[in-house]
C-alpha cells in the first residue's frame, strides 16, 4: 500500500482528491497560481496604503482607482529597467537564485486546504490541490529551499555587502526554522496526523490557537524571521548592508526576489490559519450558521483569517524598528527554541495522562502557568543582569575618575563606544602637527625642492 491509498483510508478528502480528472487538477493548479500572483498585488497596494495610514501620509493614490494598480504599475517598472549582471559575479548562479526563490514560494501553496468538498462541473472534489501524510513537513522542506535562493544569491553577486547578506539568511533559517518546526510538533501531537485536511478537521470543535496558544505565539515570531519581515529583515538591512542580498540584482530578476517575499508571506499567513486557527471553518459566532462551513463560504472565512495575518506583518513594518544581530540571535536560541521545547514535553505528557484516562485539564492549566512563569523569570533575570552590568561599569568609571578608555579599531574595524566608554583623547595642537606633518611628508615625496640653508 502506497502513501496516497494510506492517506485516502485516513482522509475524506484526499479520497476524492485521487479521483479528481486531469483538467480539474490543472484548473485548481491555474487558480492556485492566478491566485498567488493577484494577492502579491493586492498586498502591495495594502502594505503602502495601511503604512502610509500609520505615519498620517496618503500612500499610492494615482494608478488606478484608490492606486490599487500601483503594484502592477511597479511590476512593468522592473520589467522595463535594464538588466545588469555584475562583472565579478557567478553568472549561472547568479541568474538562478531569484528562480530558486520564487518557484518554492508558488509549491509550497499546494497542501493548502481552501474549503471542504463542494461540486466543480459535476465533480465532487475538495477544495485543495493535493494532500500528503507529511504534507506540513513538506511545506517546510520547500521553503528550506526557498532560503538557498537568497543565500546564493548572495554568494553569487560577487560583493561584501551581497555575502554579508547571504551569510545572516542561512543563519536565520537555521535559527527560526528549529522553532518553526517545533511549535508544528505540538500540533502533530494532538491532531494526531501531519496531513493539513485532518489537522482542521481536528479542529471542528477548538481552534489549536486556543488549545496551544503557547505554539501559537512561538510559530507568529518565527514566521516573521522565516520570511525576512521587519523587524527581522537583518539580511537587507539598508542601514548595514546597502540592500543585502538582493544588492547587485535589478529588473525582472530583482522582482522574482520581491515576488517571492509577498508570496512566502502568503503560505506562513495559510499555514498558521491552517494549523492553528481552524482552516477554512468559520469562526464564532458566524459558525452558529448552520451552512457556515459547507459550499463555497469557508472560502471567504480562509481568505479573511489570512488577510488578517497578514496585516499583522504590515502592522510589525510599521511600529517596530529592525533588531539587532545579536538581539535577534538570542530571540531565537535562547527563547523561542528553550520554550518551545518545554512546551512539547507539557503537552506529550498531557496526551500521554489522556490516553490512560487521567484528567488533564488541572495539568495542563497548572503546566501552562509554571511555563509562564519560568518565561517571565527569565526575562526578569535578564532586565537585572543587563543593570548589574550597567552599574559595574559605572562604578568602575568613577573609580577611575574618567569613563574607561578604548581602541575602536581593536576587533579590526572601527566601532562606536559604549556607554561607560570614552575614545582616548586626541589634543588639538597633537593633531594640528600630525597634520602638518603628513602634508610636509607629502610635499617632499612629489618632488618639491627644499630652500638652500644660509651655509652652502
């Protein structure tokens, strides 16, 4: 018995996604993709428009009605722009890295459920292109690969800044797809099934946003590392790195890059709506409606939880100011993965307590607060030492009678001081002569004559 016929005895629906024809698995296909492609644009036009609301500006209001054409208007802009491949750069790398970006963002959509089974010309299907067992395993191996397009496209450029960029992606994919993955294993736990369809049937009577809020929020933060989003968009951090990976690419190839970014945040937004806010079924109070999840309106319920997450991401860009490295380093290995793995040994042992007819609300409540507890003591611990180091360094300025001395140029590269630190003192006469010297020095060396002294 193969995986399809395993997953068709498990799942409704993919026992009618077997028998779908061809032409109506190639229309779901062409919808999946106009569909992809339209929301890019539309989420262009509501980034700028909500942005501009925020910061008390009008946003694009010229290309069409309300500017909703802006985002194809910037589409035939970088389409128009000439195409420039740097001298120094990897020229069959370079070209296809923004490929390797784009076409796992339009893949990852296909396991995505849209709505329960409903009638297409006659034919009985479900809403949804394909269904695996691991088909949440699989959502996370395409955007692994995903990631490679950015990282070899920094490699591929040729340039410093380009590098830098690839090299911080790779590391913050390593980071937030550990705690990416970790915050589904919670999921899998309770569905009991990694295929996306029976993860919201398993849904039917509580959204696991509910049941797991802690995975919730752990899977909300990494999907915005996942995707580069401010305030996790160290890899193209202007500030740093020019434009970071994407630095030396310009025209359609510059455009895959951007493509690829409205439609990564897309499948996370799909996927969070899918594994832990109910999939396509309607919410309360809507759900009271006897027809609120059959025919074609869970479509519209689907639709909107996505469109709401994805106001979270424009929302993030517009309040918070980006991270730094370091911050965002310890964010993801010293929070986000400690937690997450607390977490799933509380809700492994509630199953477990379960299955033997243990009550197990009373654990979960009382797991769940000790979890909170250890979180929020940590941070408590953290705010302490971070004082701790200031006034160590305060005292140790006063007691020195000045603020500390330093080398900006010790670790190789010029650095601004910290607070307790001082650059050393440069009189103003010291650096008048060192001038003086230098230009004298280099008025000899071009060959100036010197006067003749009295004696000659």
């Amino acid at each position: 018995m193969n995986a399809v016929e395993l997953l068709a005895q498990e799942s409704p629906a993919a026992r009618v996604l077997v028998d779908d024809p061809w032409w109506l698995v190639l229309g779901k296909a062409v919808v999946v993709f106009g569909f992809l492609v339209v929301i890019t644009l539309f989420n262009i036009w509501f980034e700028r428009r909500v942005v501009a609301f925020m910061q008390m500006r009008v946003g694009p209001n010229r290309v069409g009605p309300a500017g909703v054409l802006q985002g194809l208007a910037d589409g035939v802009k970088l389409a128009l722009k000439e195409d420039i491949i740097p001298r120094a750069a990897d020229r069959v790398v370079f070209v296809l890295a923004p490929v390797i970006s784009a076409i796992p963002a339009f893949l990852a959509f296909a396991v995505i459920p849209f709505g329960p089974q409903v009638s297409v010309l006659g034919e009985e299907t479900a809403l949804q292109l394909t269904d695996l067992p691991v088909a949440v395993l699989y959502v996370l191996a395409v955007a692994s690969v995903g990631i490679y397009g950015i990282v070899l496209a920094g490699w591929s450029s040729g340039s410093t800044y380009p590098l830098l960029g690839g090299l911080r992606s790779s590391a913050q994919m390593i980071s937030y797809e550990v705690a990416m993955s970790l915050s589904f294993a919670a999921v899998f736990l309770y569905a009991g099934s990694m295929s996306t369809s029976q993860i919201v049937a398993a849904q039917e009577r509580l959204w696991f946003a509910v049941a797991l809020l802690p995975s919730f929020v752990v899977y909300l933060v990494a999907m915005v590392g996942e995707t580069n989003r401010a305030p996790f968009d160290l890899p193209e951090a202007e500030g740093e790195l020019v434009g970071g990976f994407h630095t030396e690419y310009s025209s359609l190839k510059f455009a895959l890059f951007f493509l690829a970014e409205y439609i990564n945040m897309v499948t996370v937004s799909a996927l969070a709506t899918t594994l832990f806010l109910g999939g396509w079924r309607a919410p309360w109070p809507v759900s009271l409606w006897a027809g609120a999840n059959s025919g074609w309106w869970p479509v519209v319920w689907f639709l909107a939880k996505v469109l709401a997450l994805i106001f979270v991401f424009i929302w993030l860009r517009g309040t918070l100011p980006r991270l730094r490295y370091d911050q965002f380093m310890k964010l993801g290995w010293k929070v986000l993965i400690p937690v997450s793995l607390l977490w799933i040994v509380l809700v492994a042992t509630v199953r477990a307590l379960r299955n033997q007819g243990v009550d197990t609300q009373r654990v979960l409540v009382l797991g769940a607060g000790v979890l909170a507890a250890v979180i929020l003591l940590s941070f408590v611990y953290d705010i302490f030492a971070a004082r701790k180091e200031k006034r160590a360094a305060a005292g140790g300025s006063a007691l020195a009678g000045r603020p500390r001395e330093f080398d900006p140029m010790a670790g190789g590269f010029p650095v601004p001081p910290l607070p307790g630190q001082q650059l050393p003192a440069v009189p103003r006469r010291a650096r008048a002569r060192a001038v003086t010297a230098t230009a004298t020095t280099t008025t000899g060396a071009v060959g100036v004559p010197e006067r003749e002294g009295s004696g000659a």
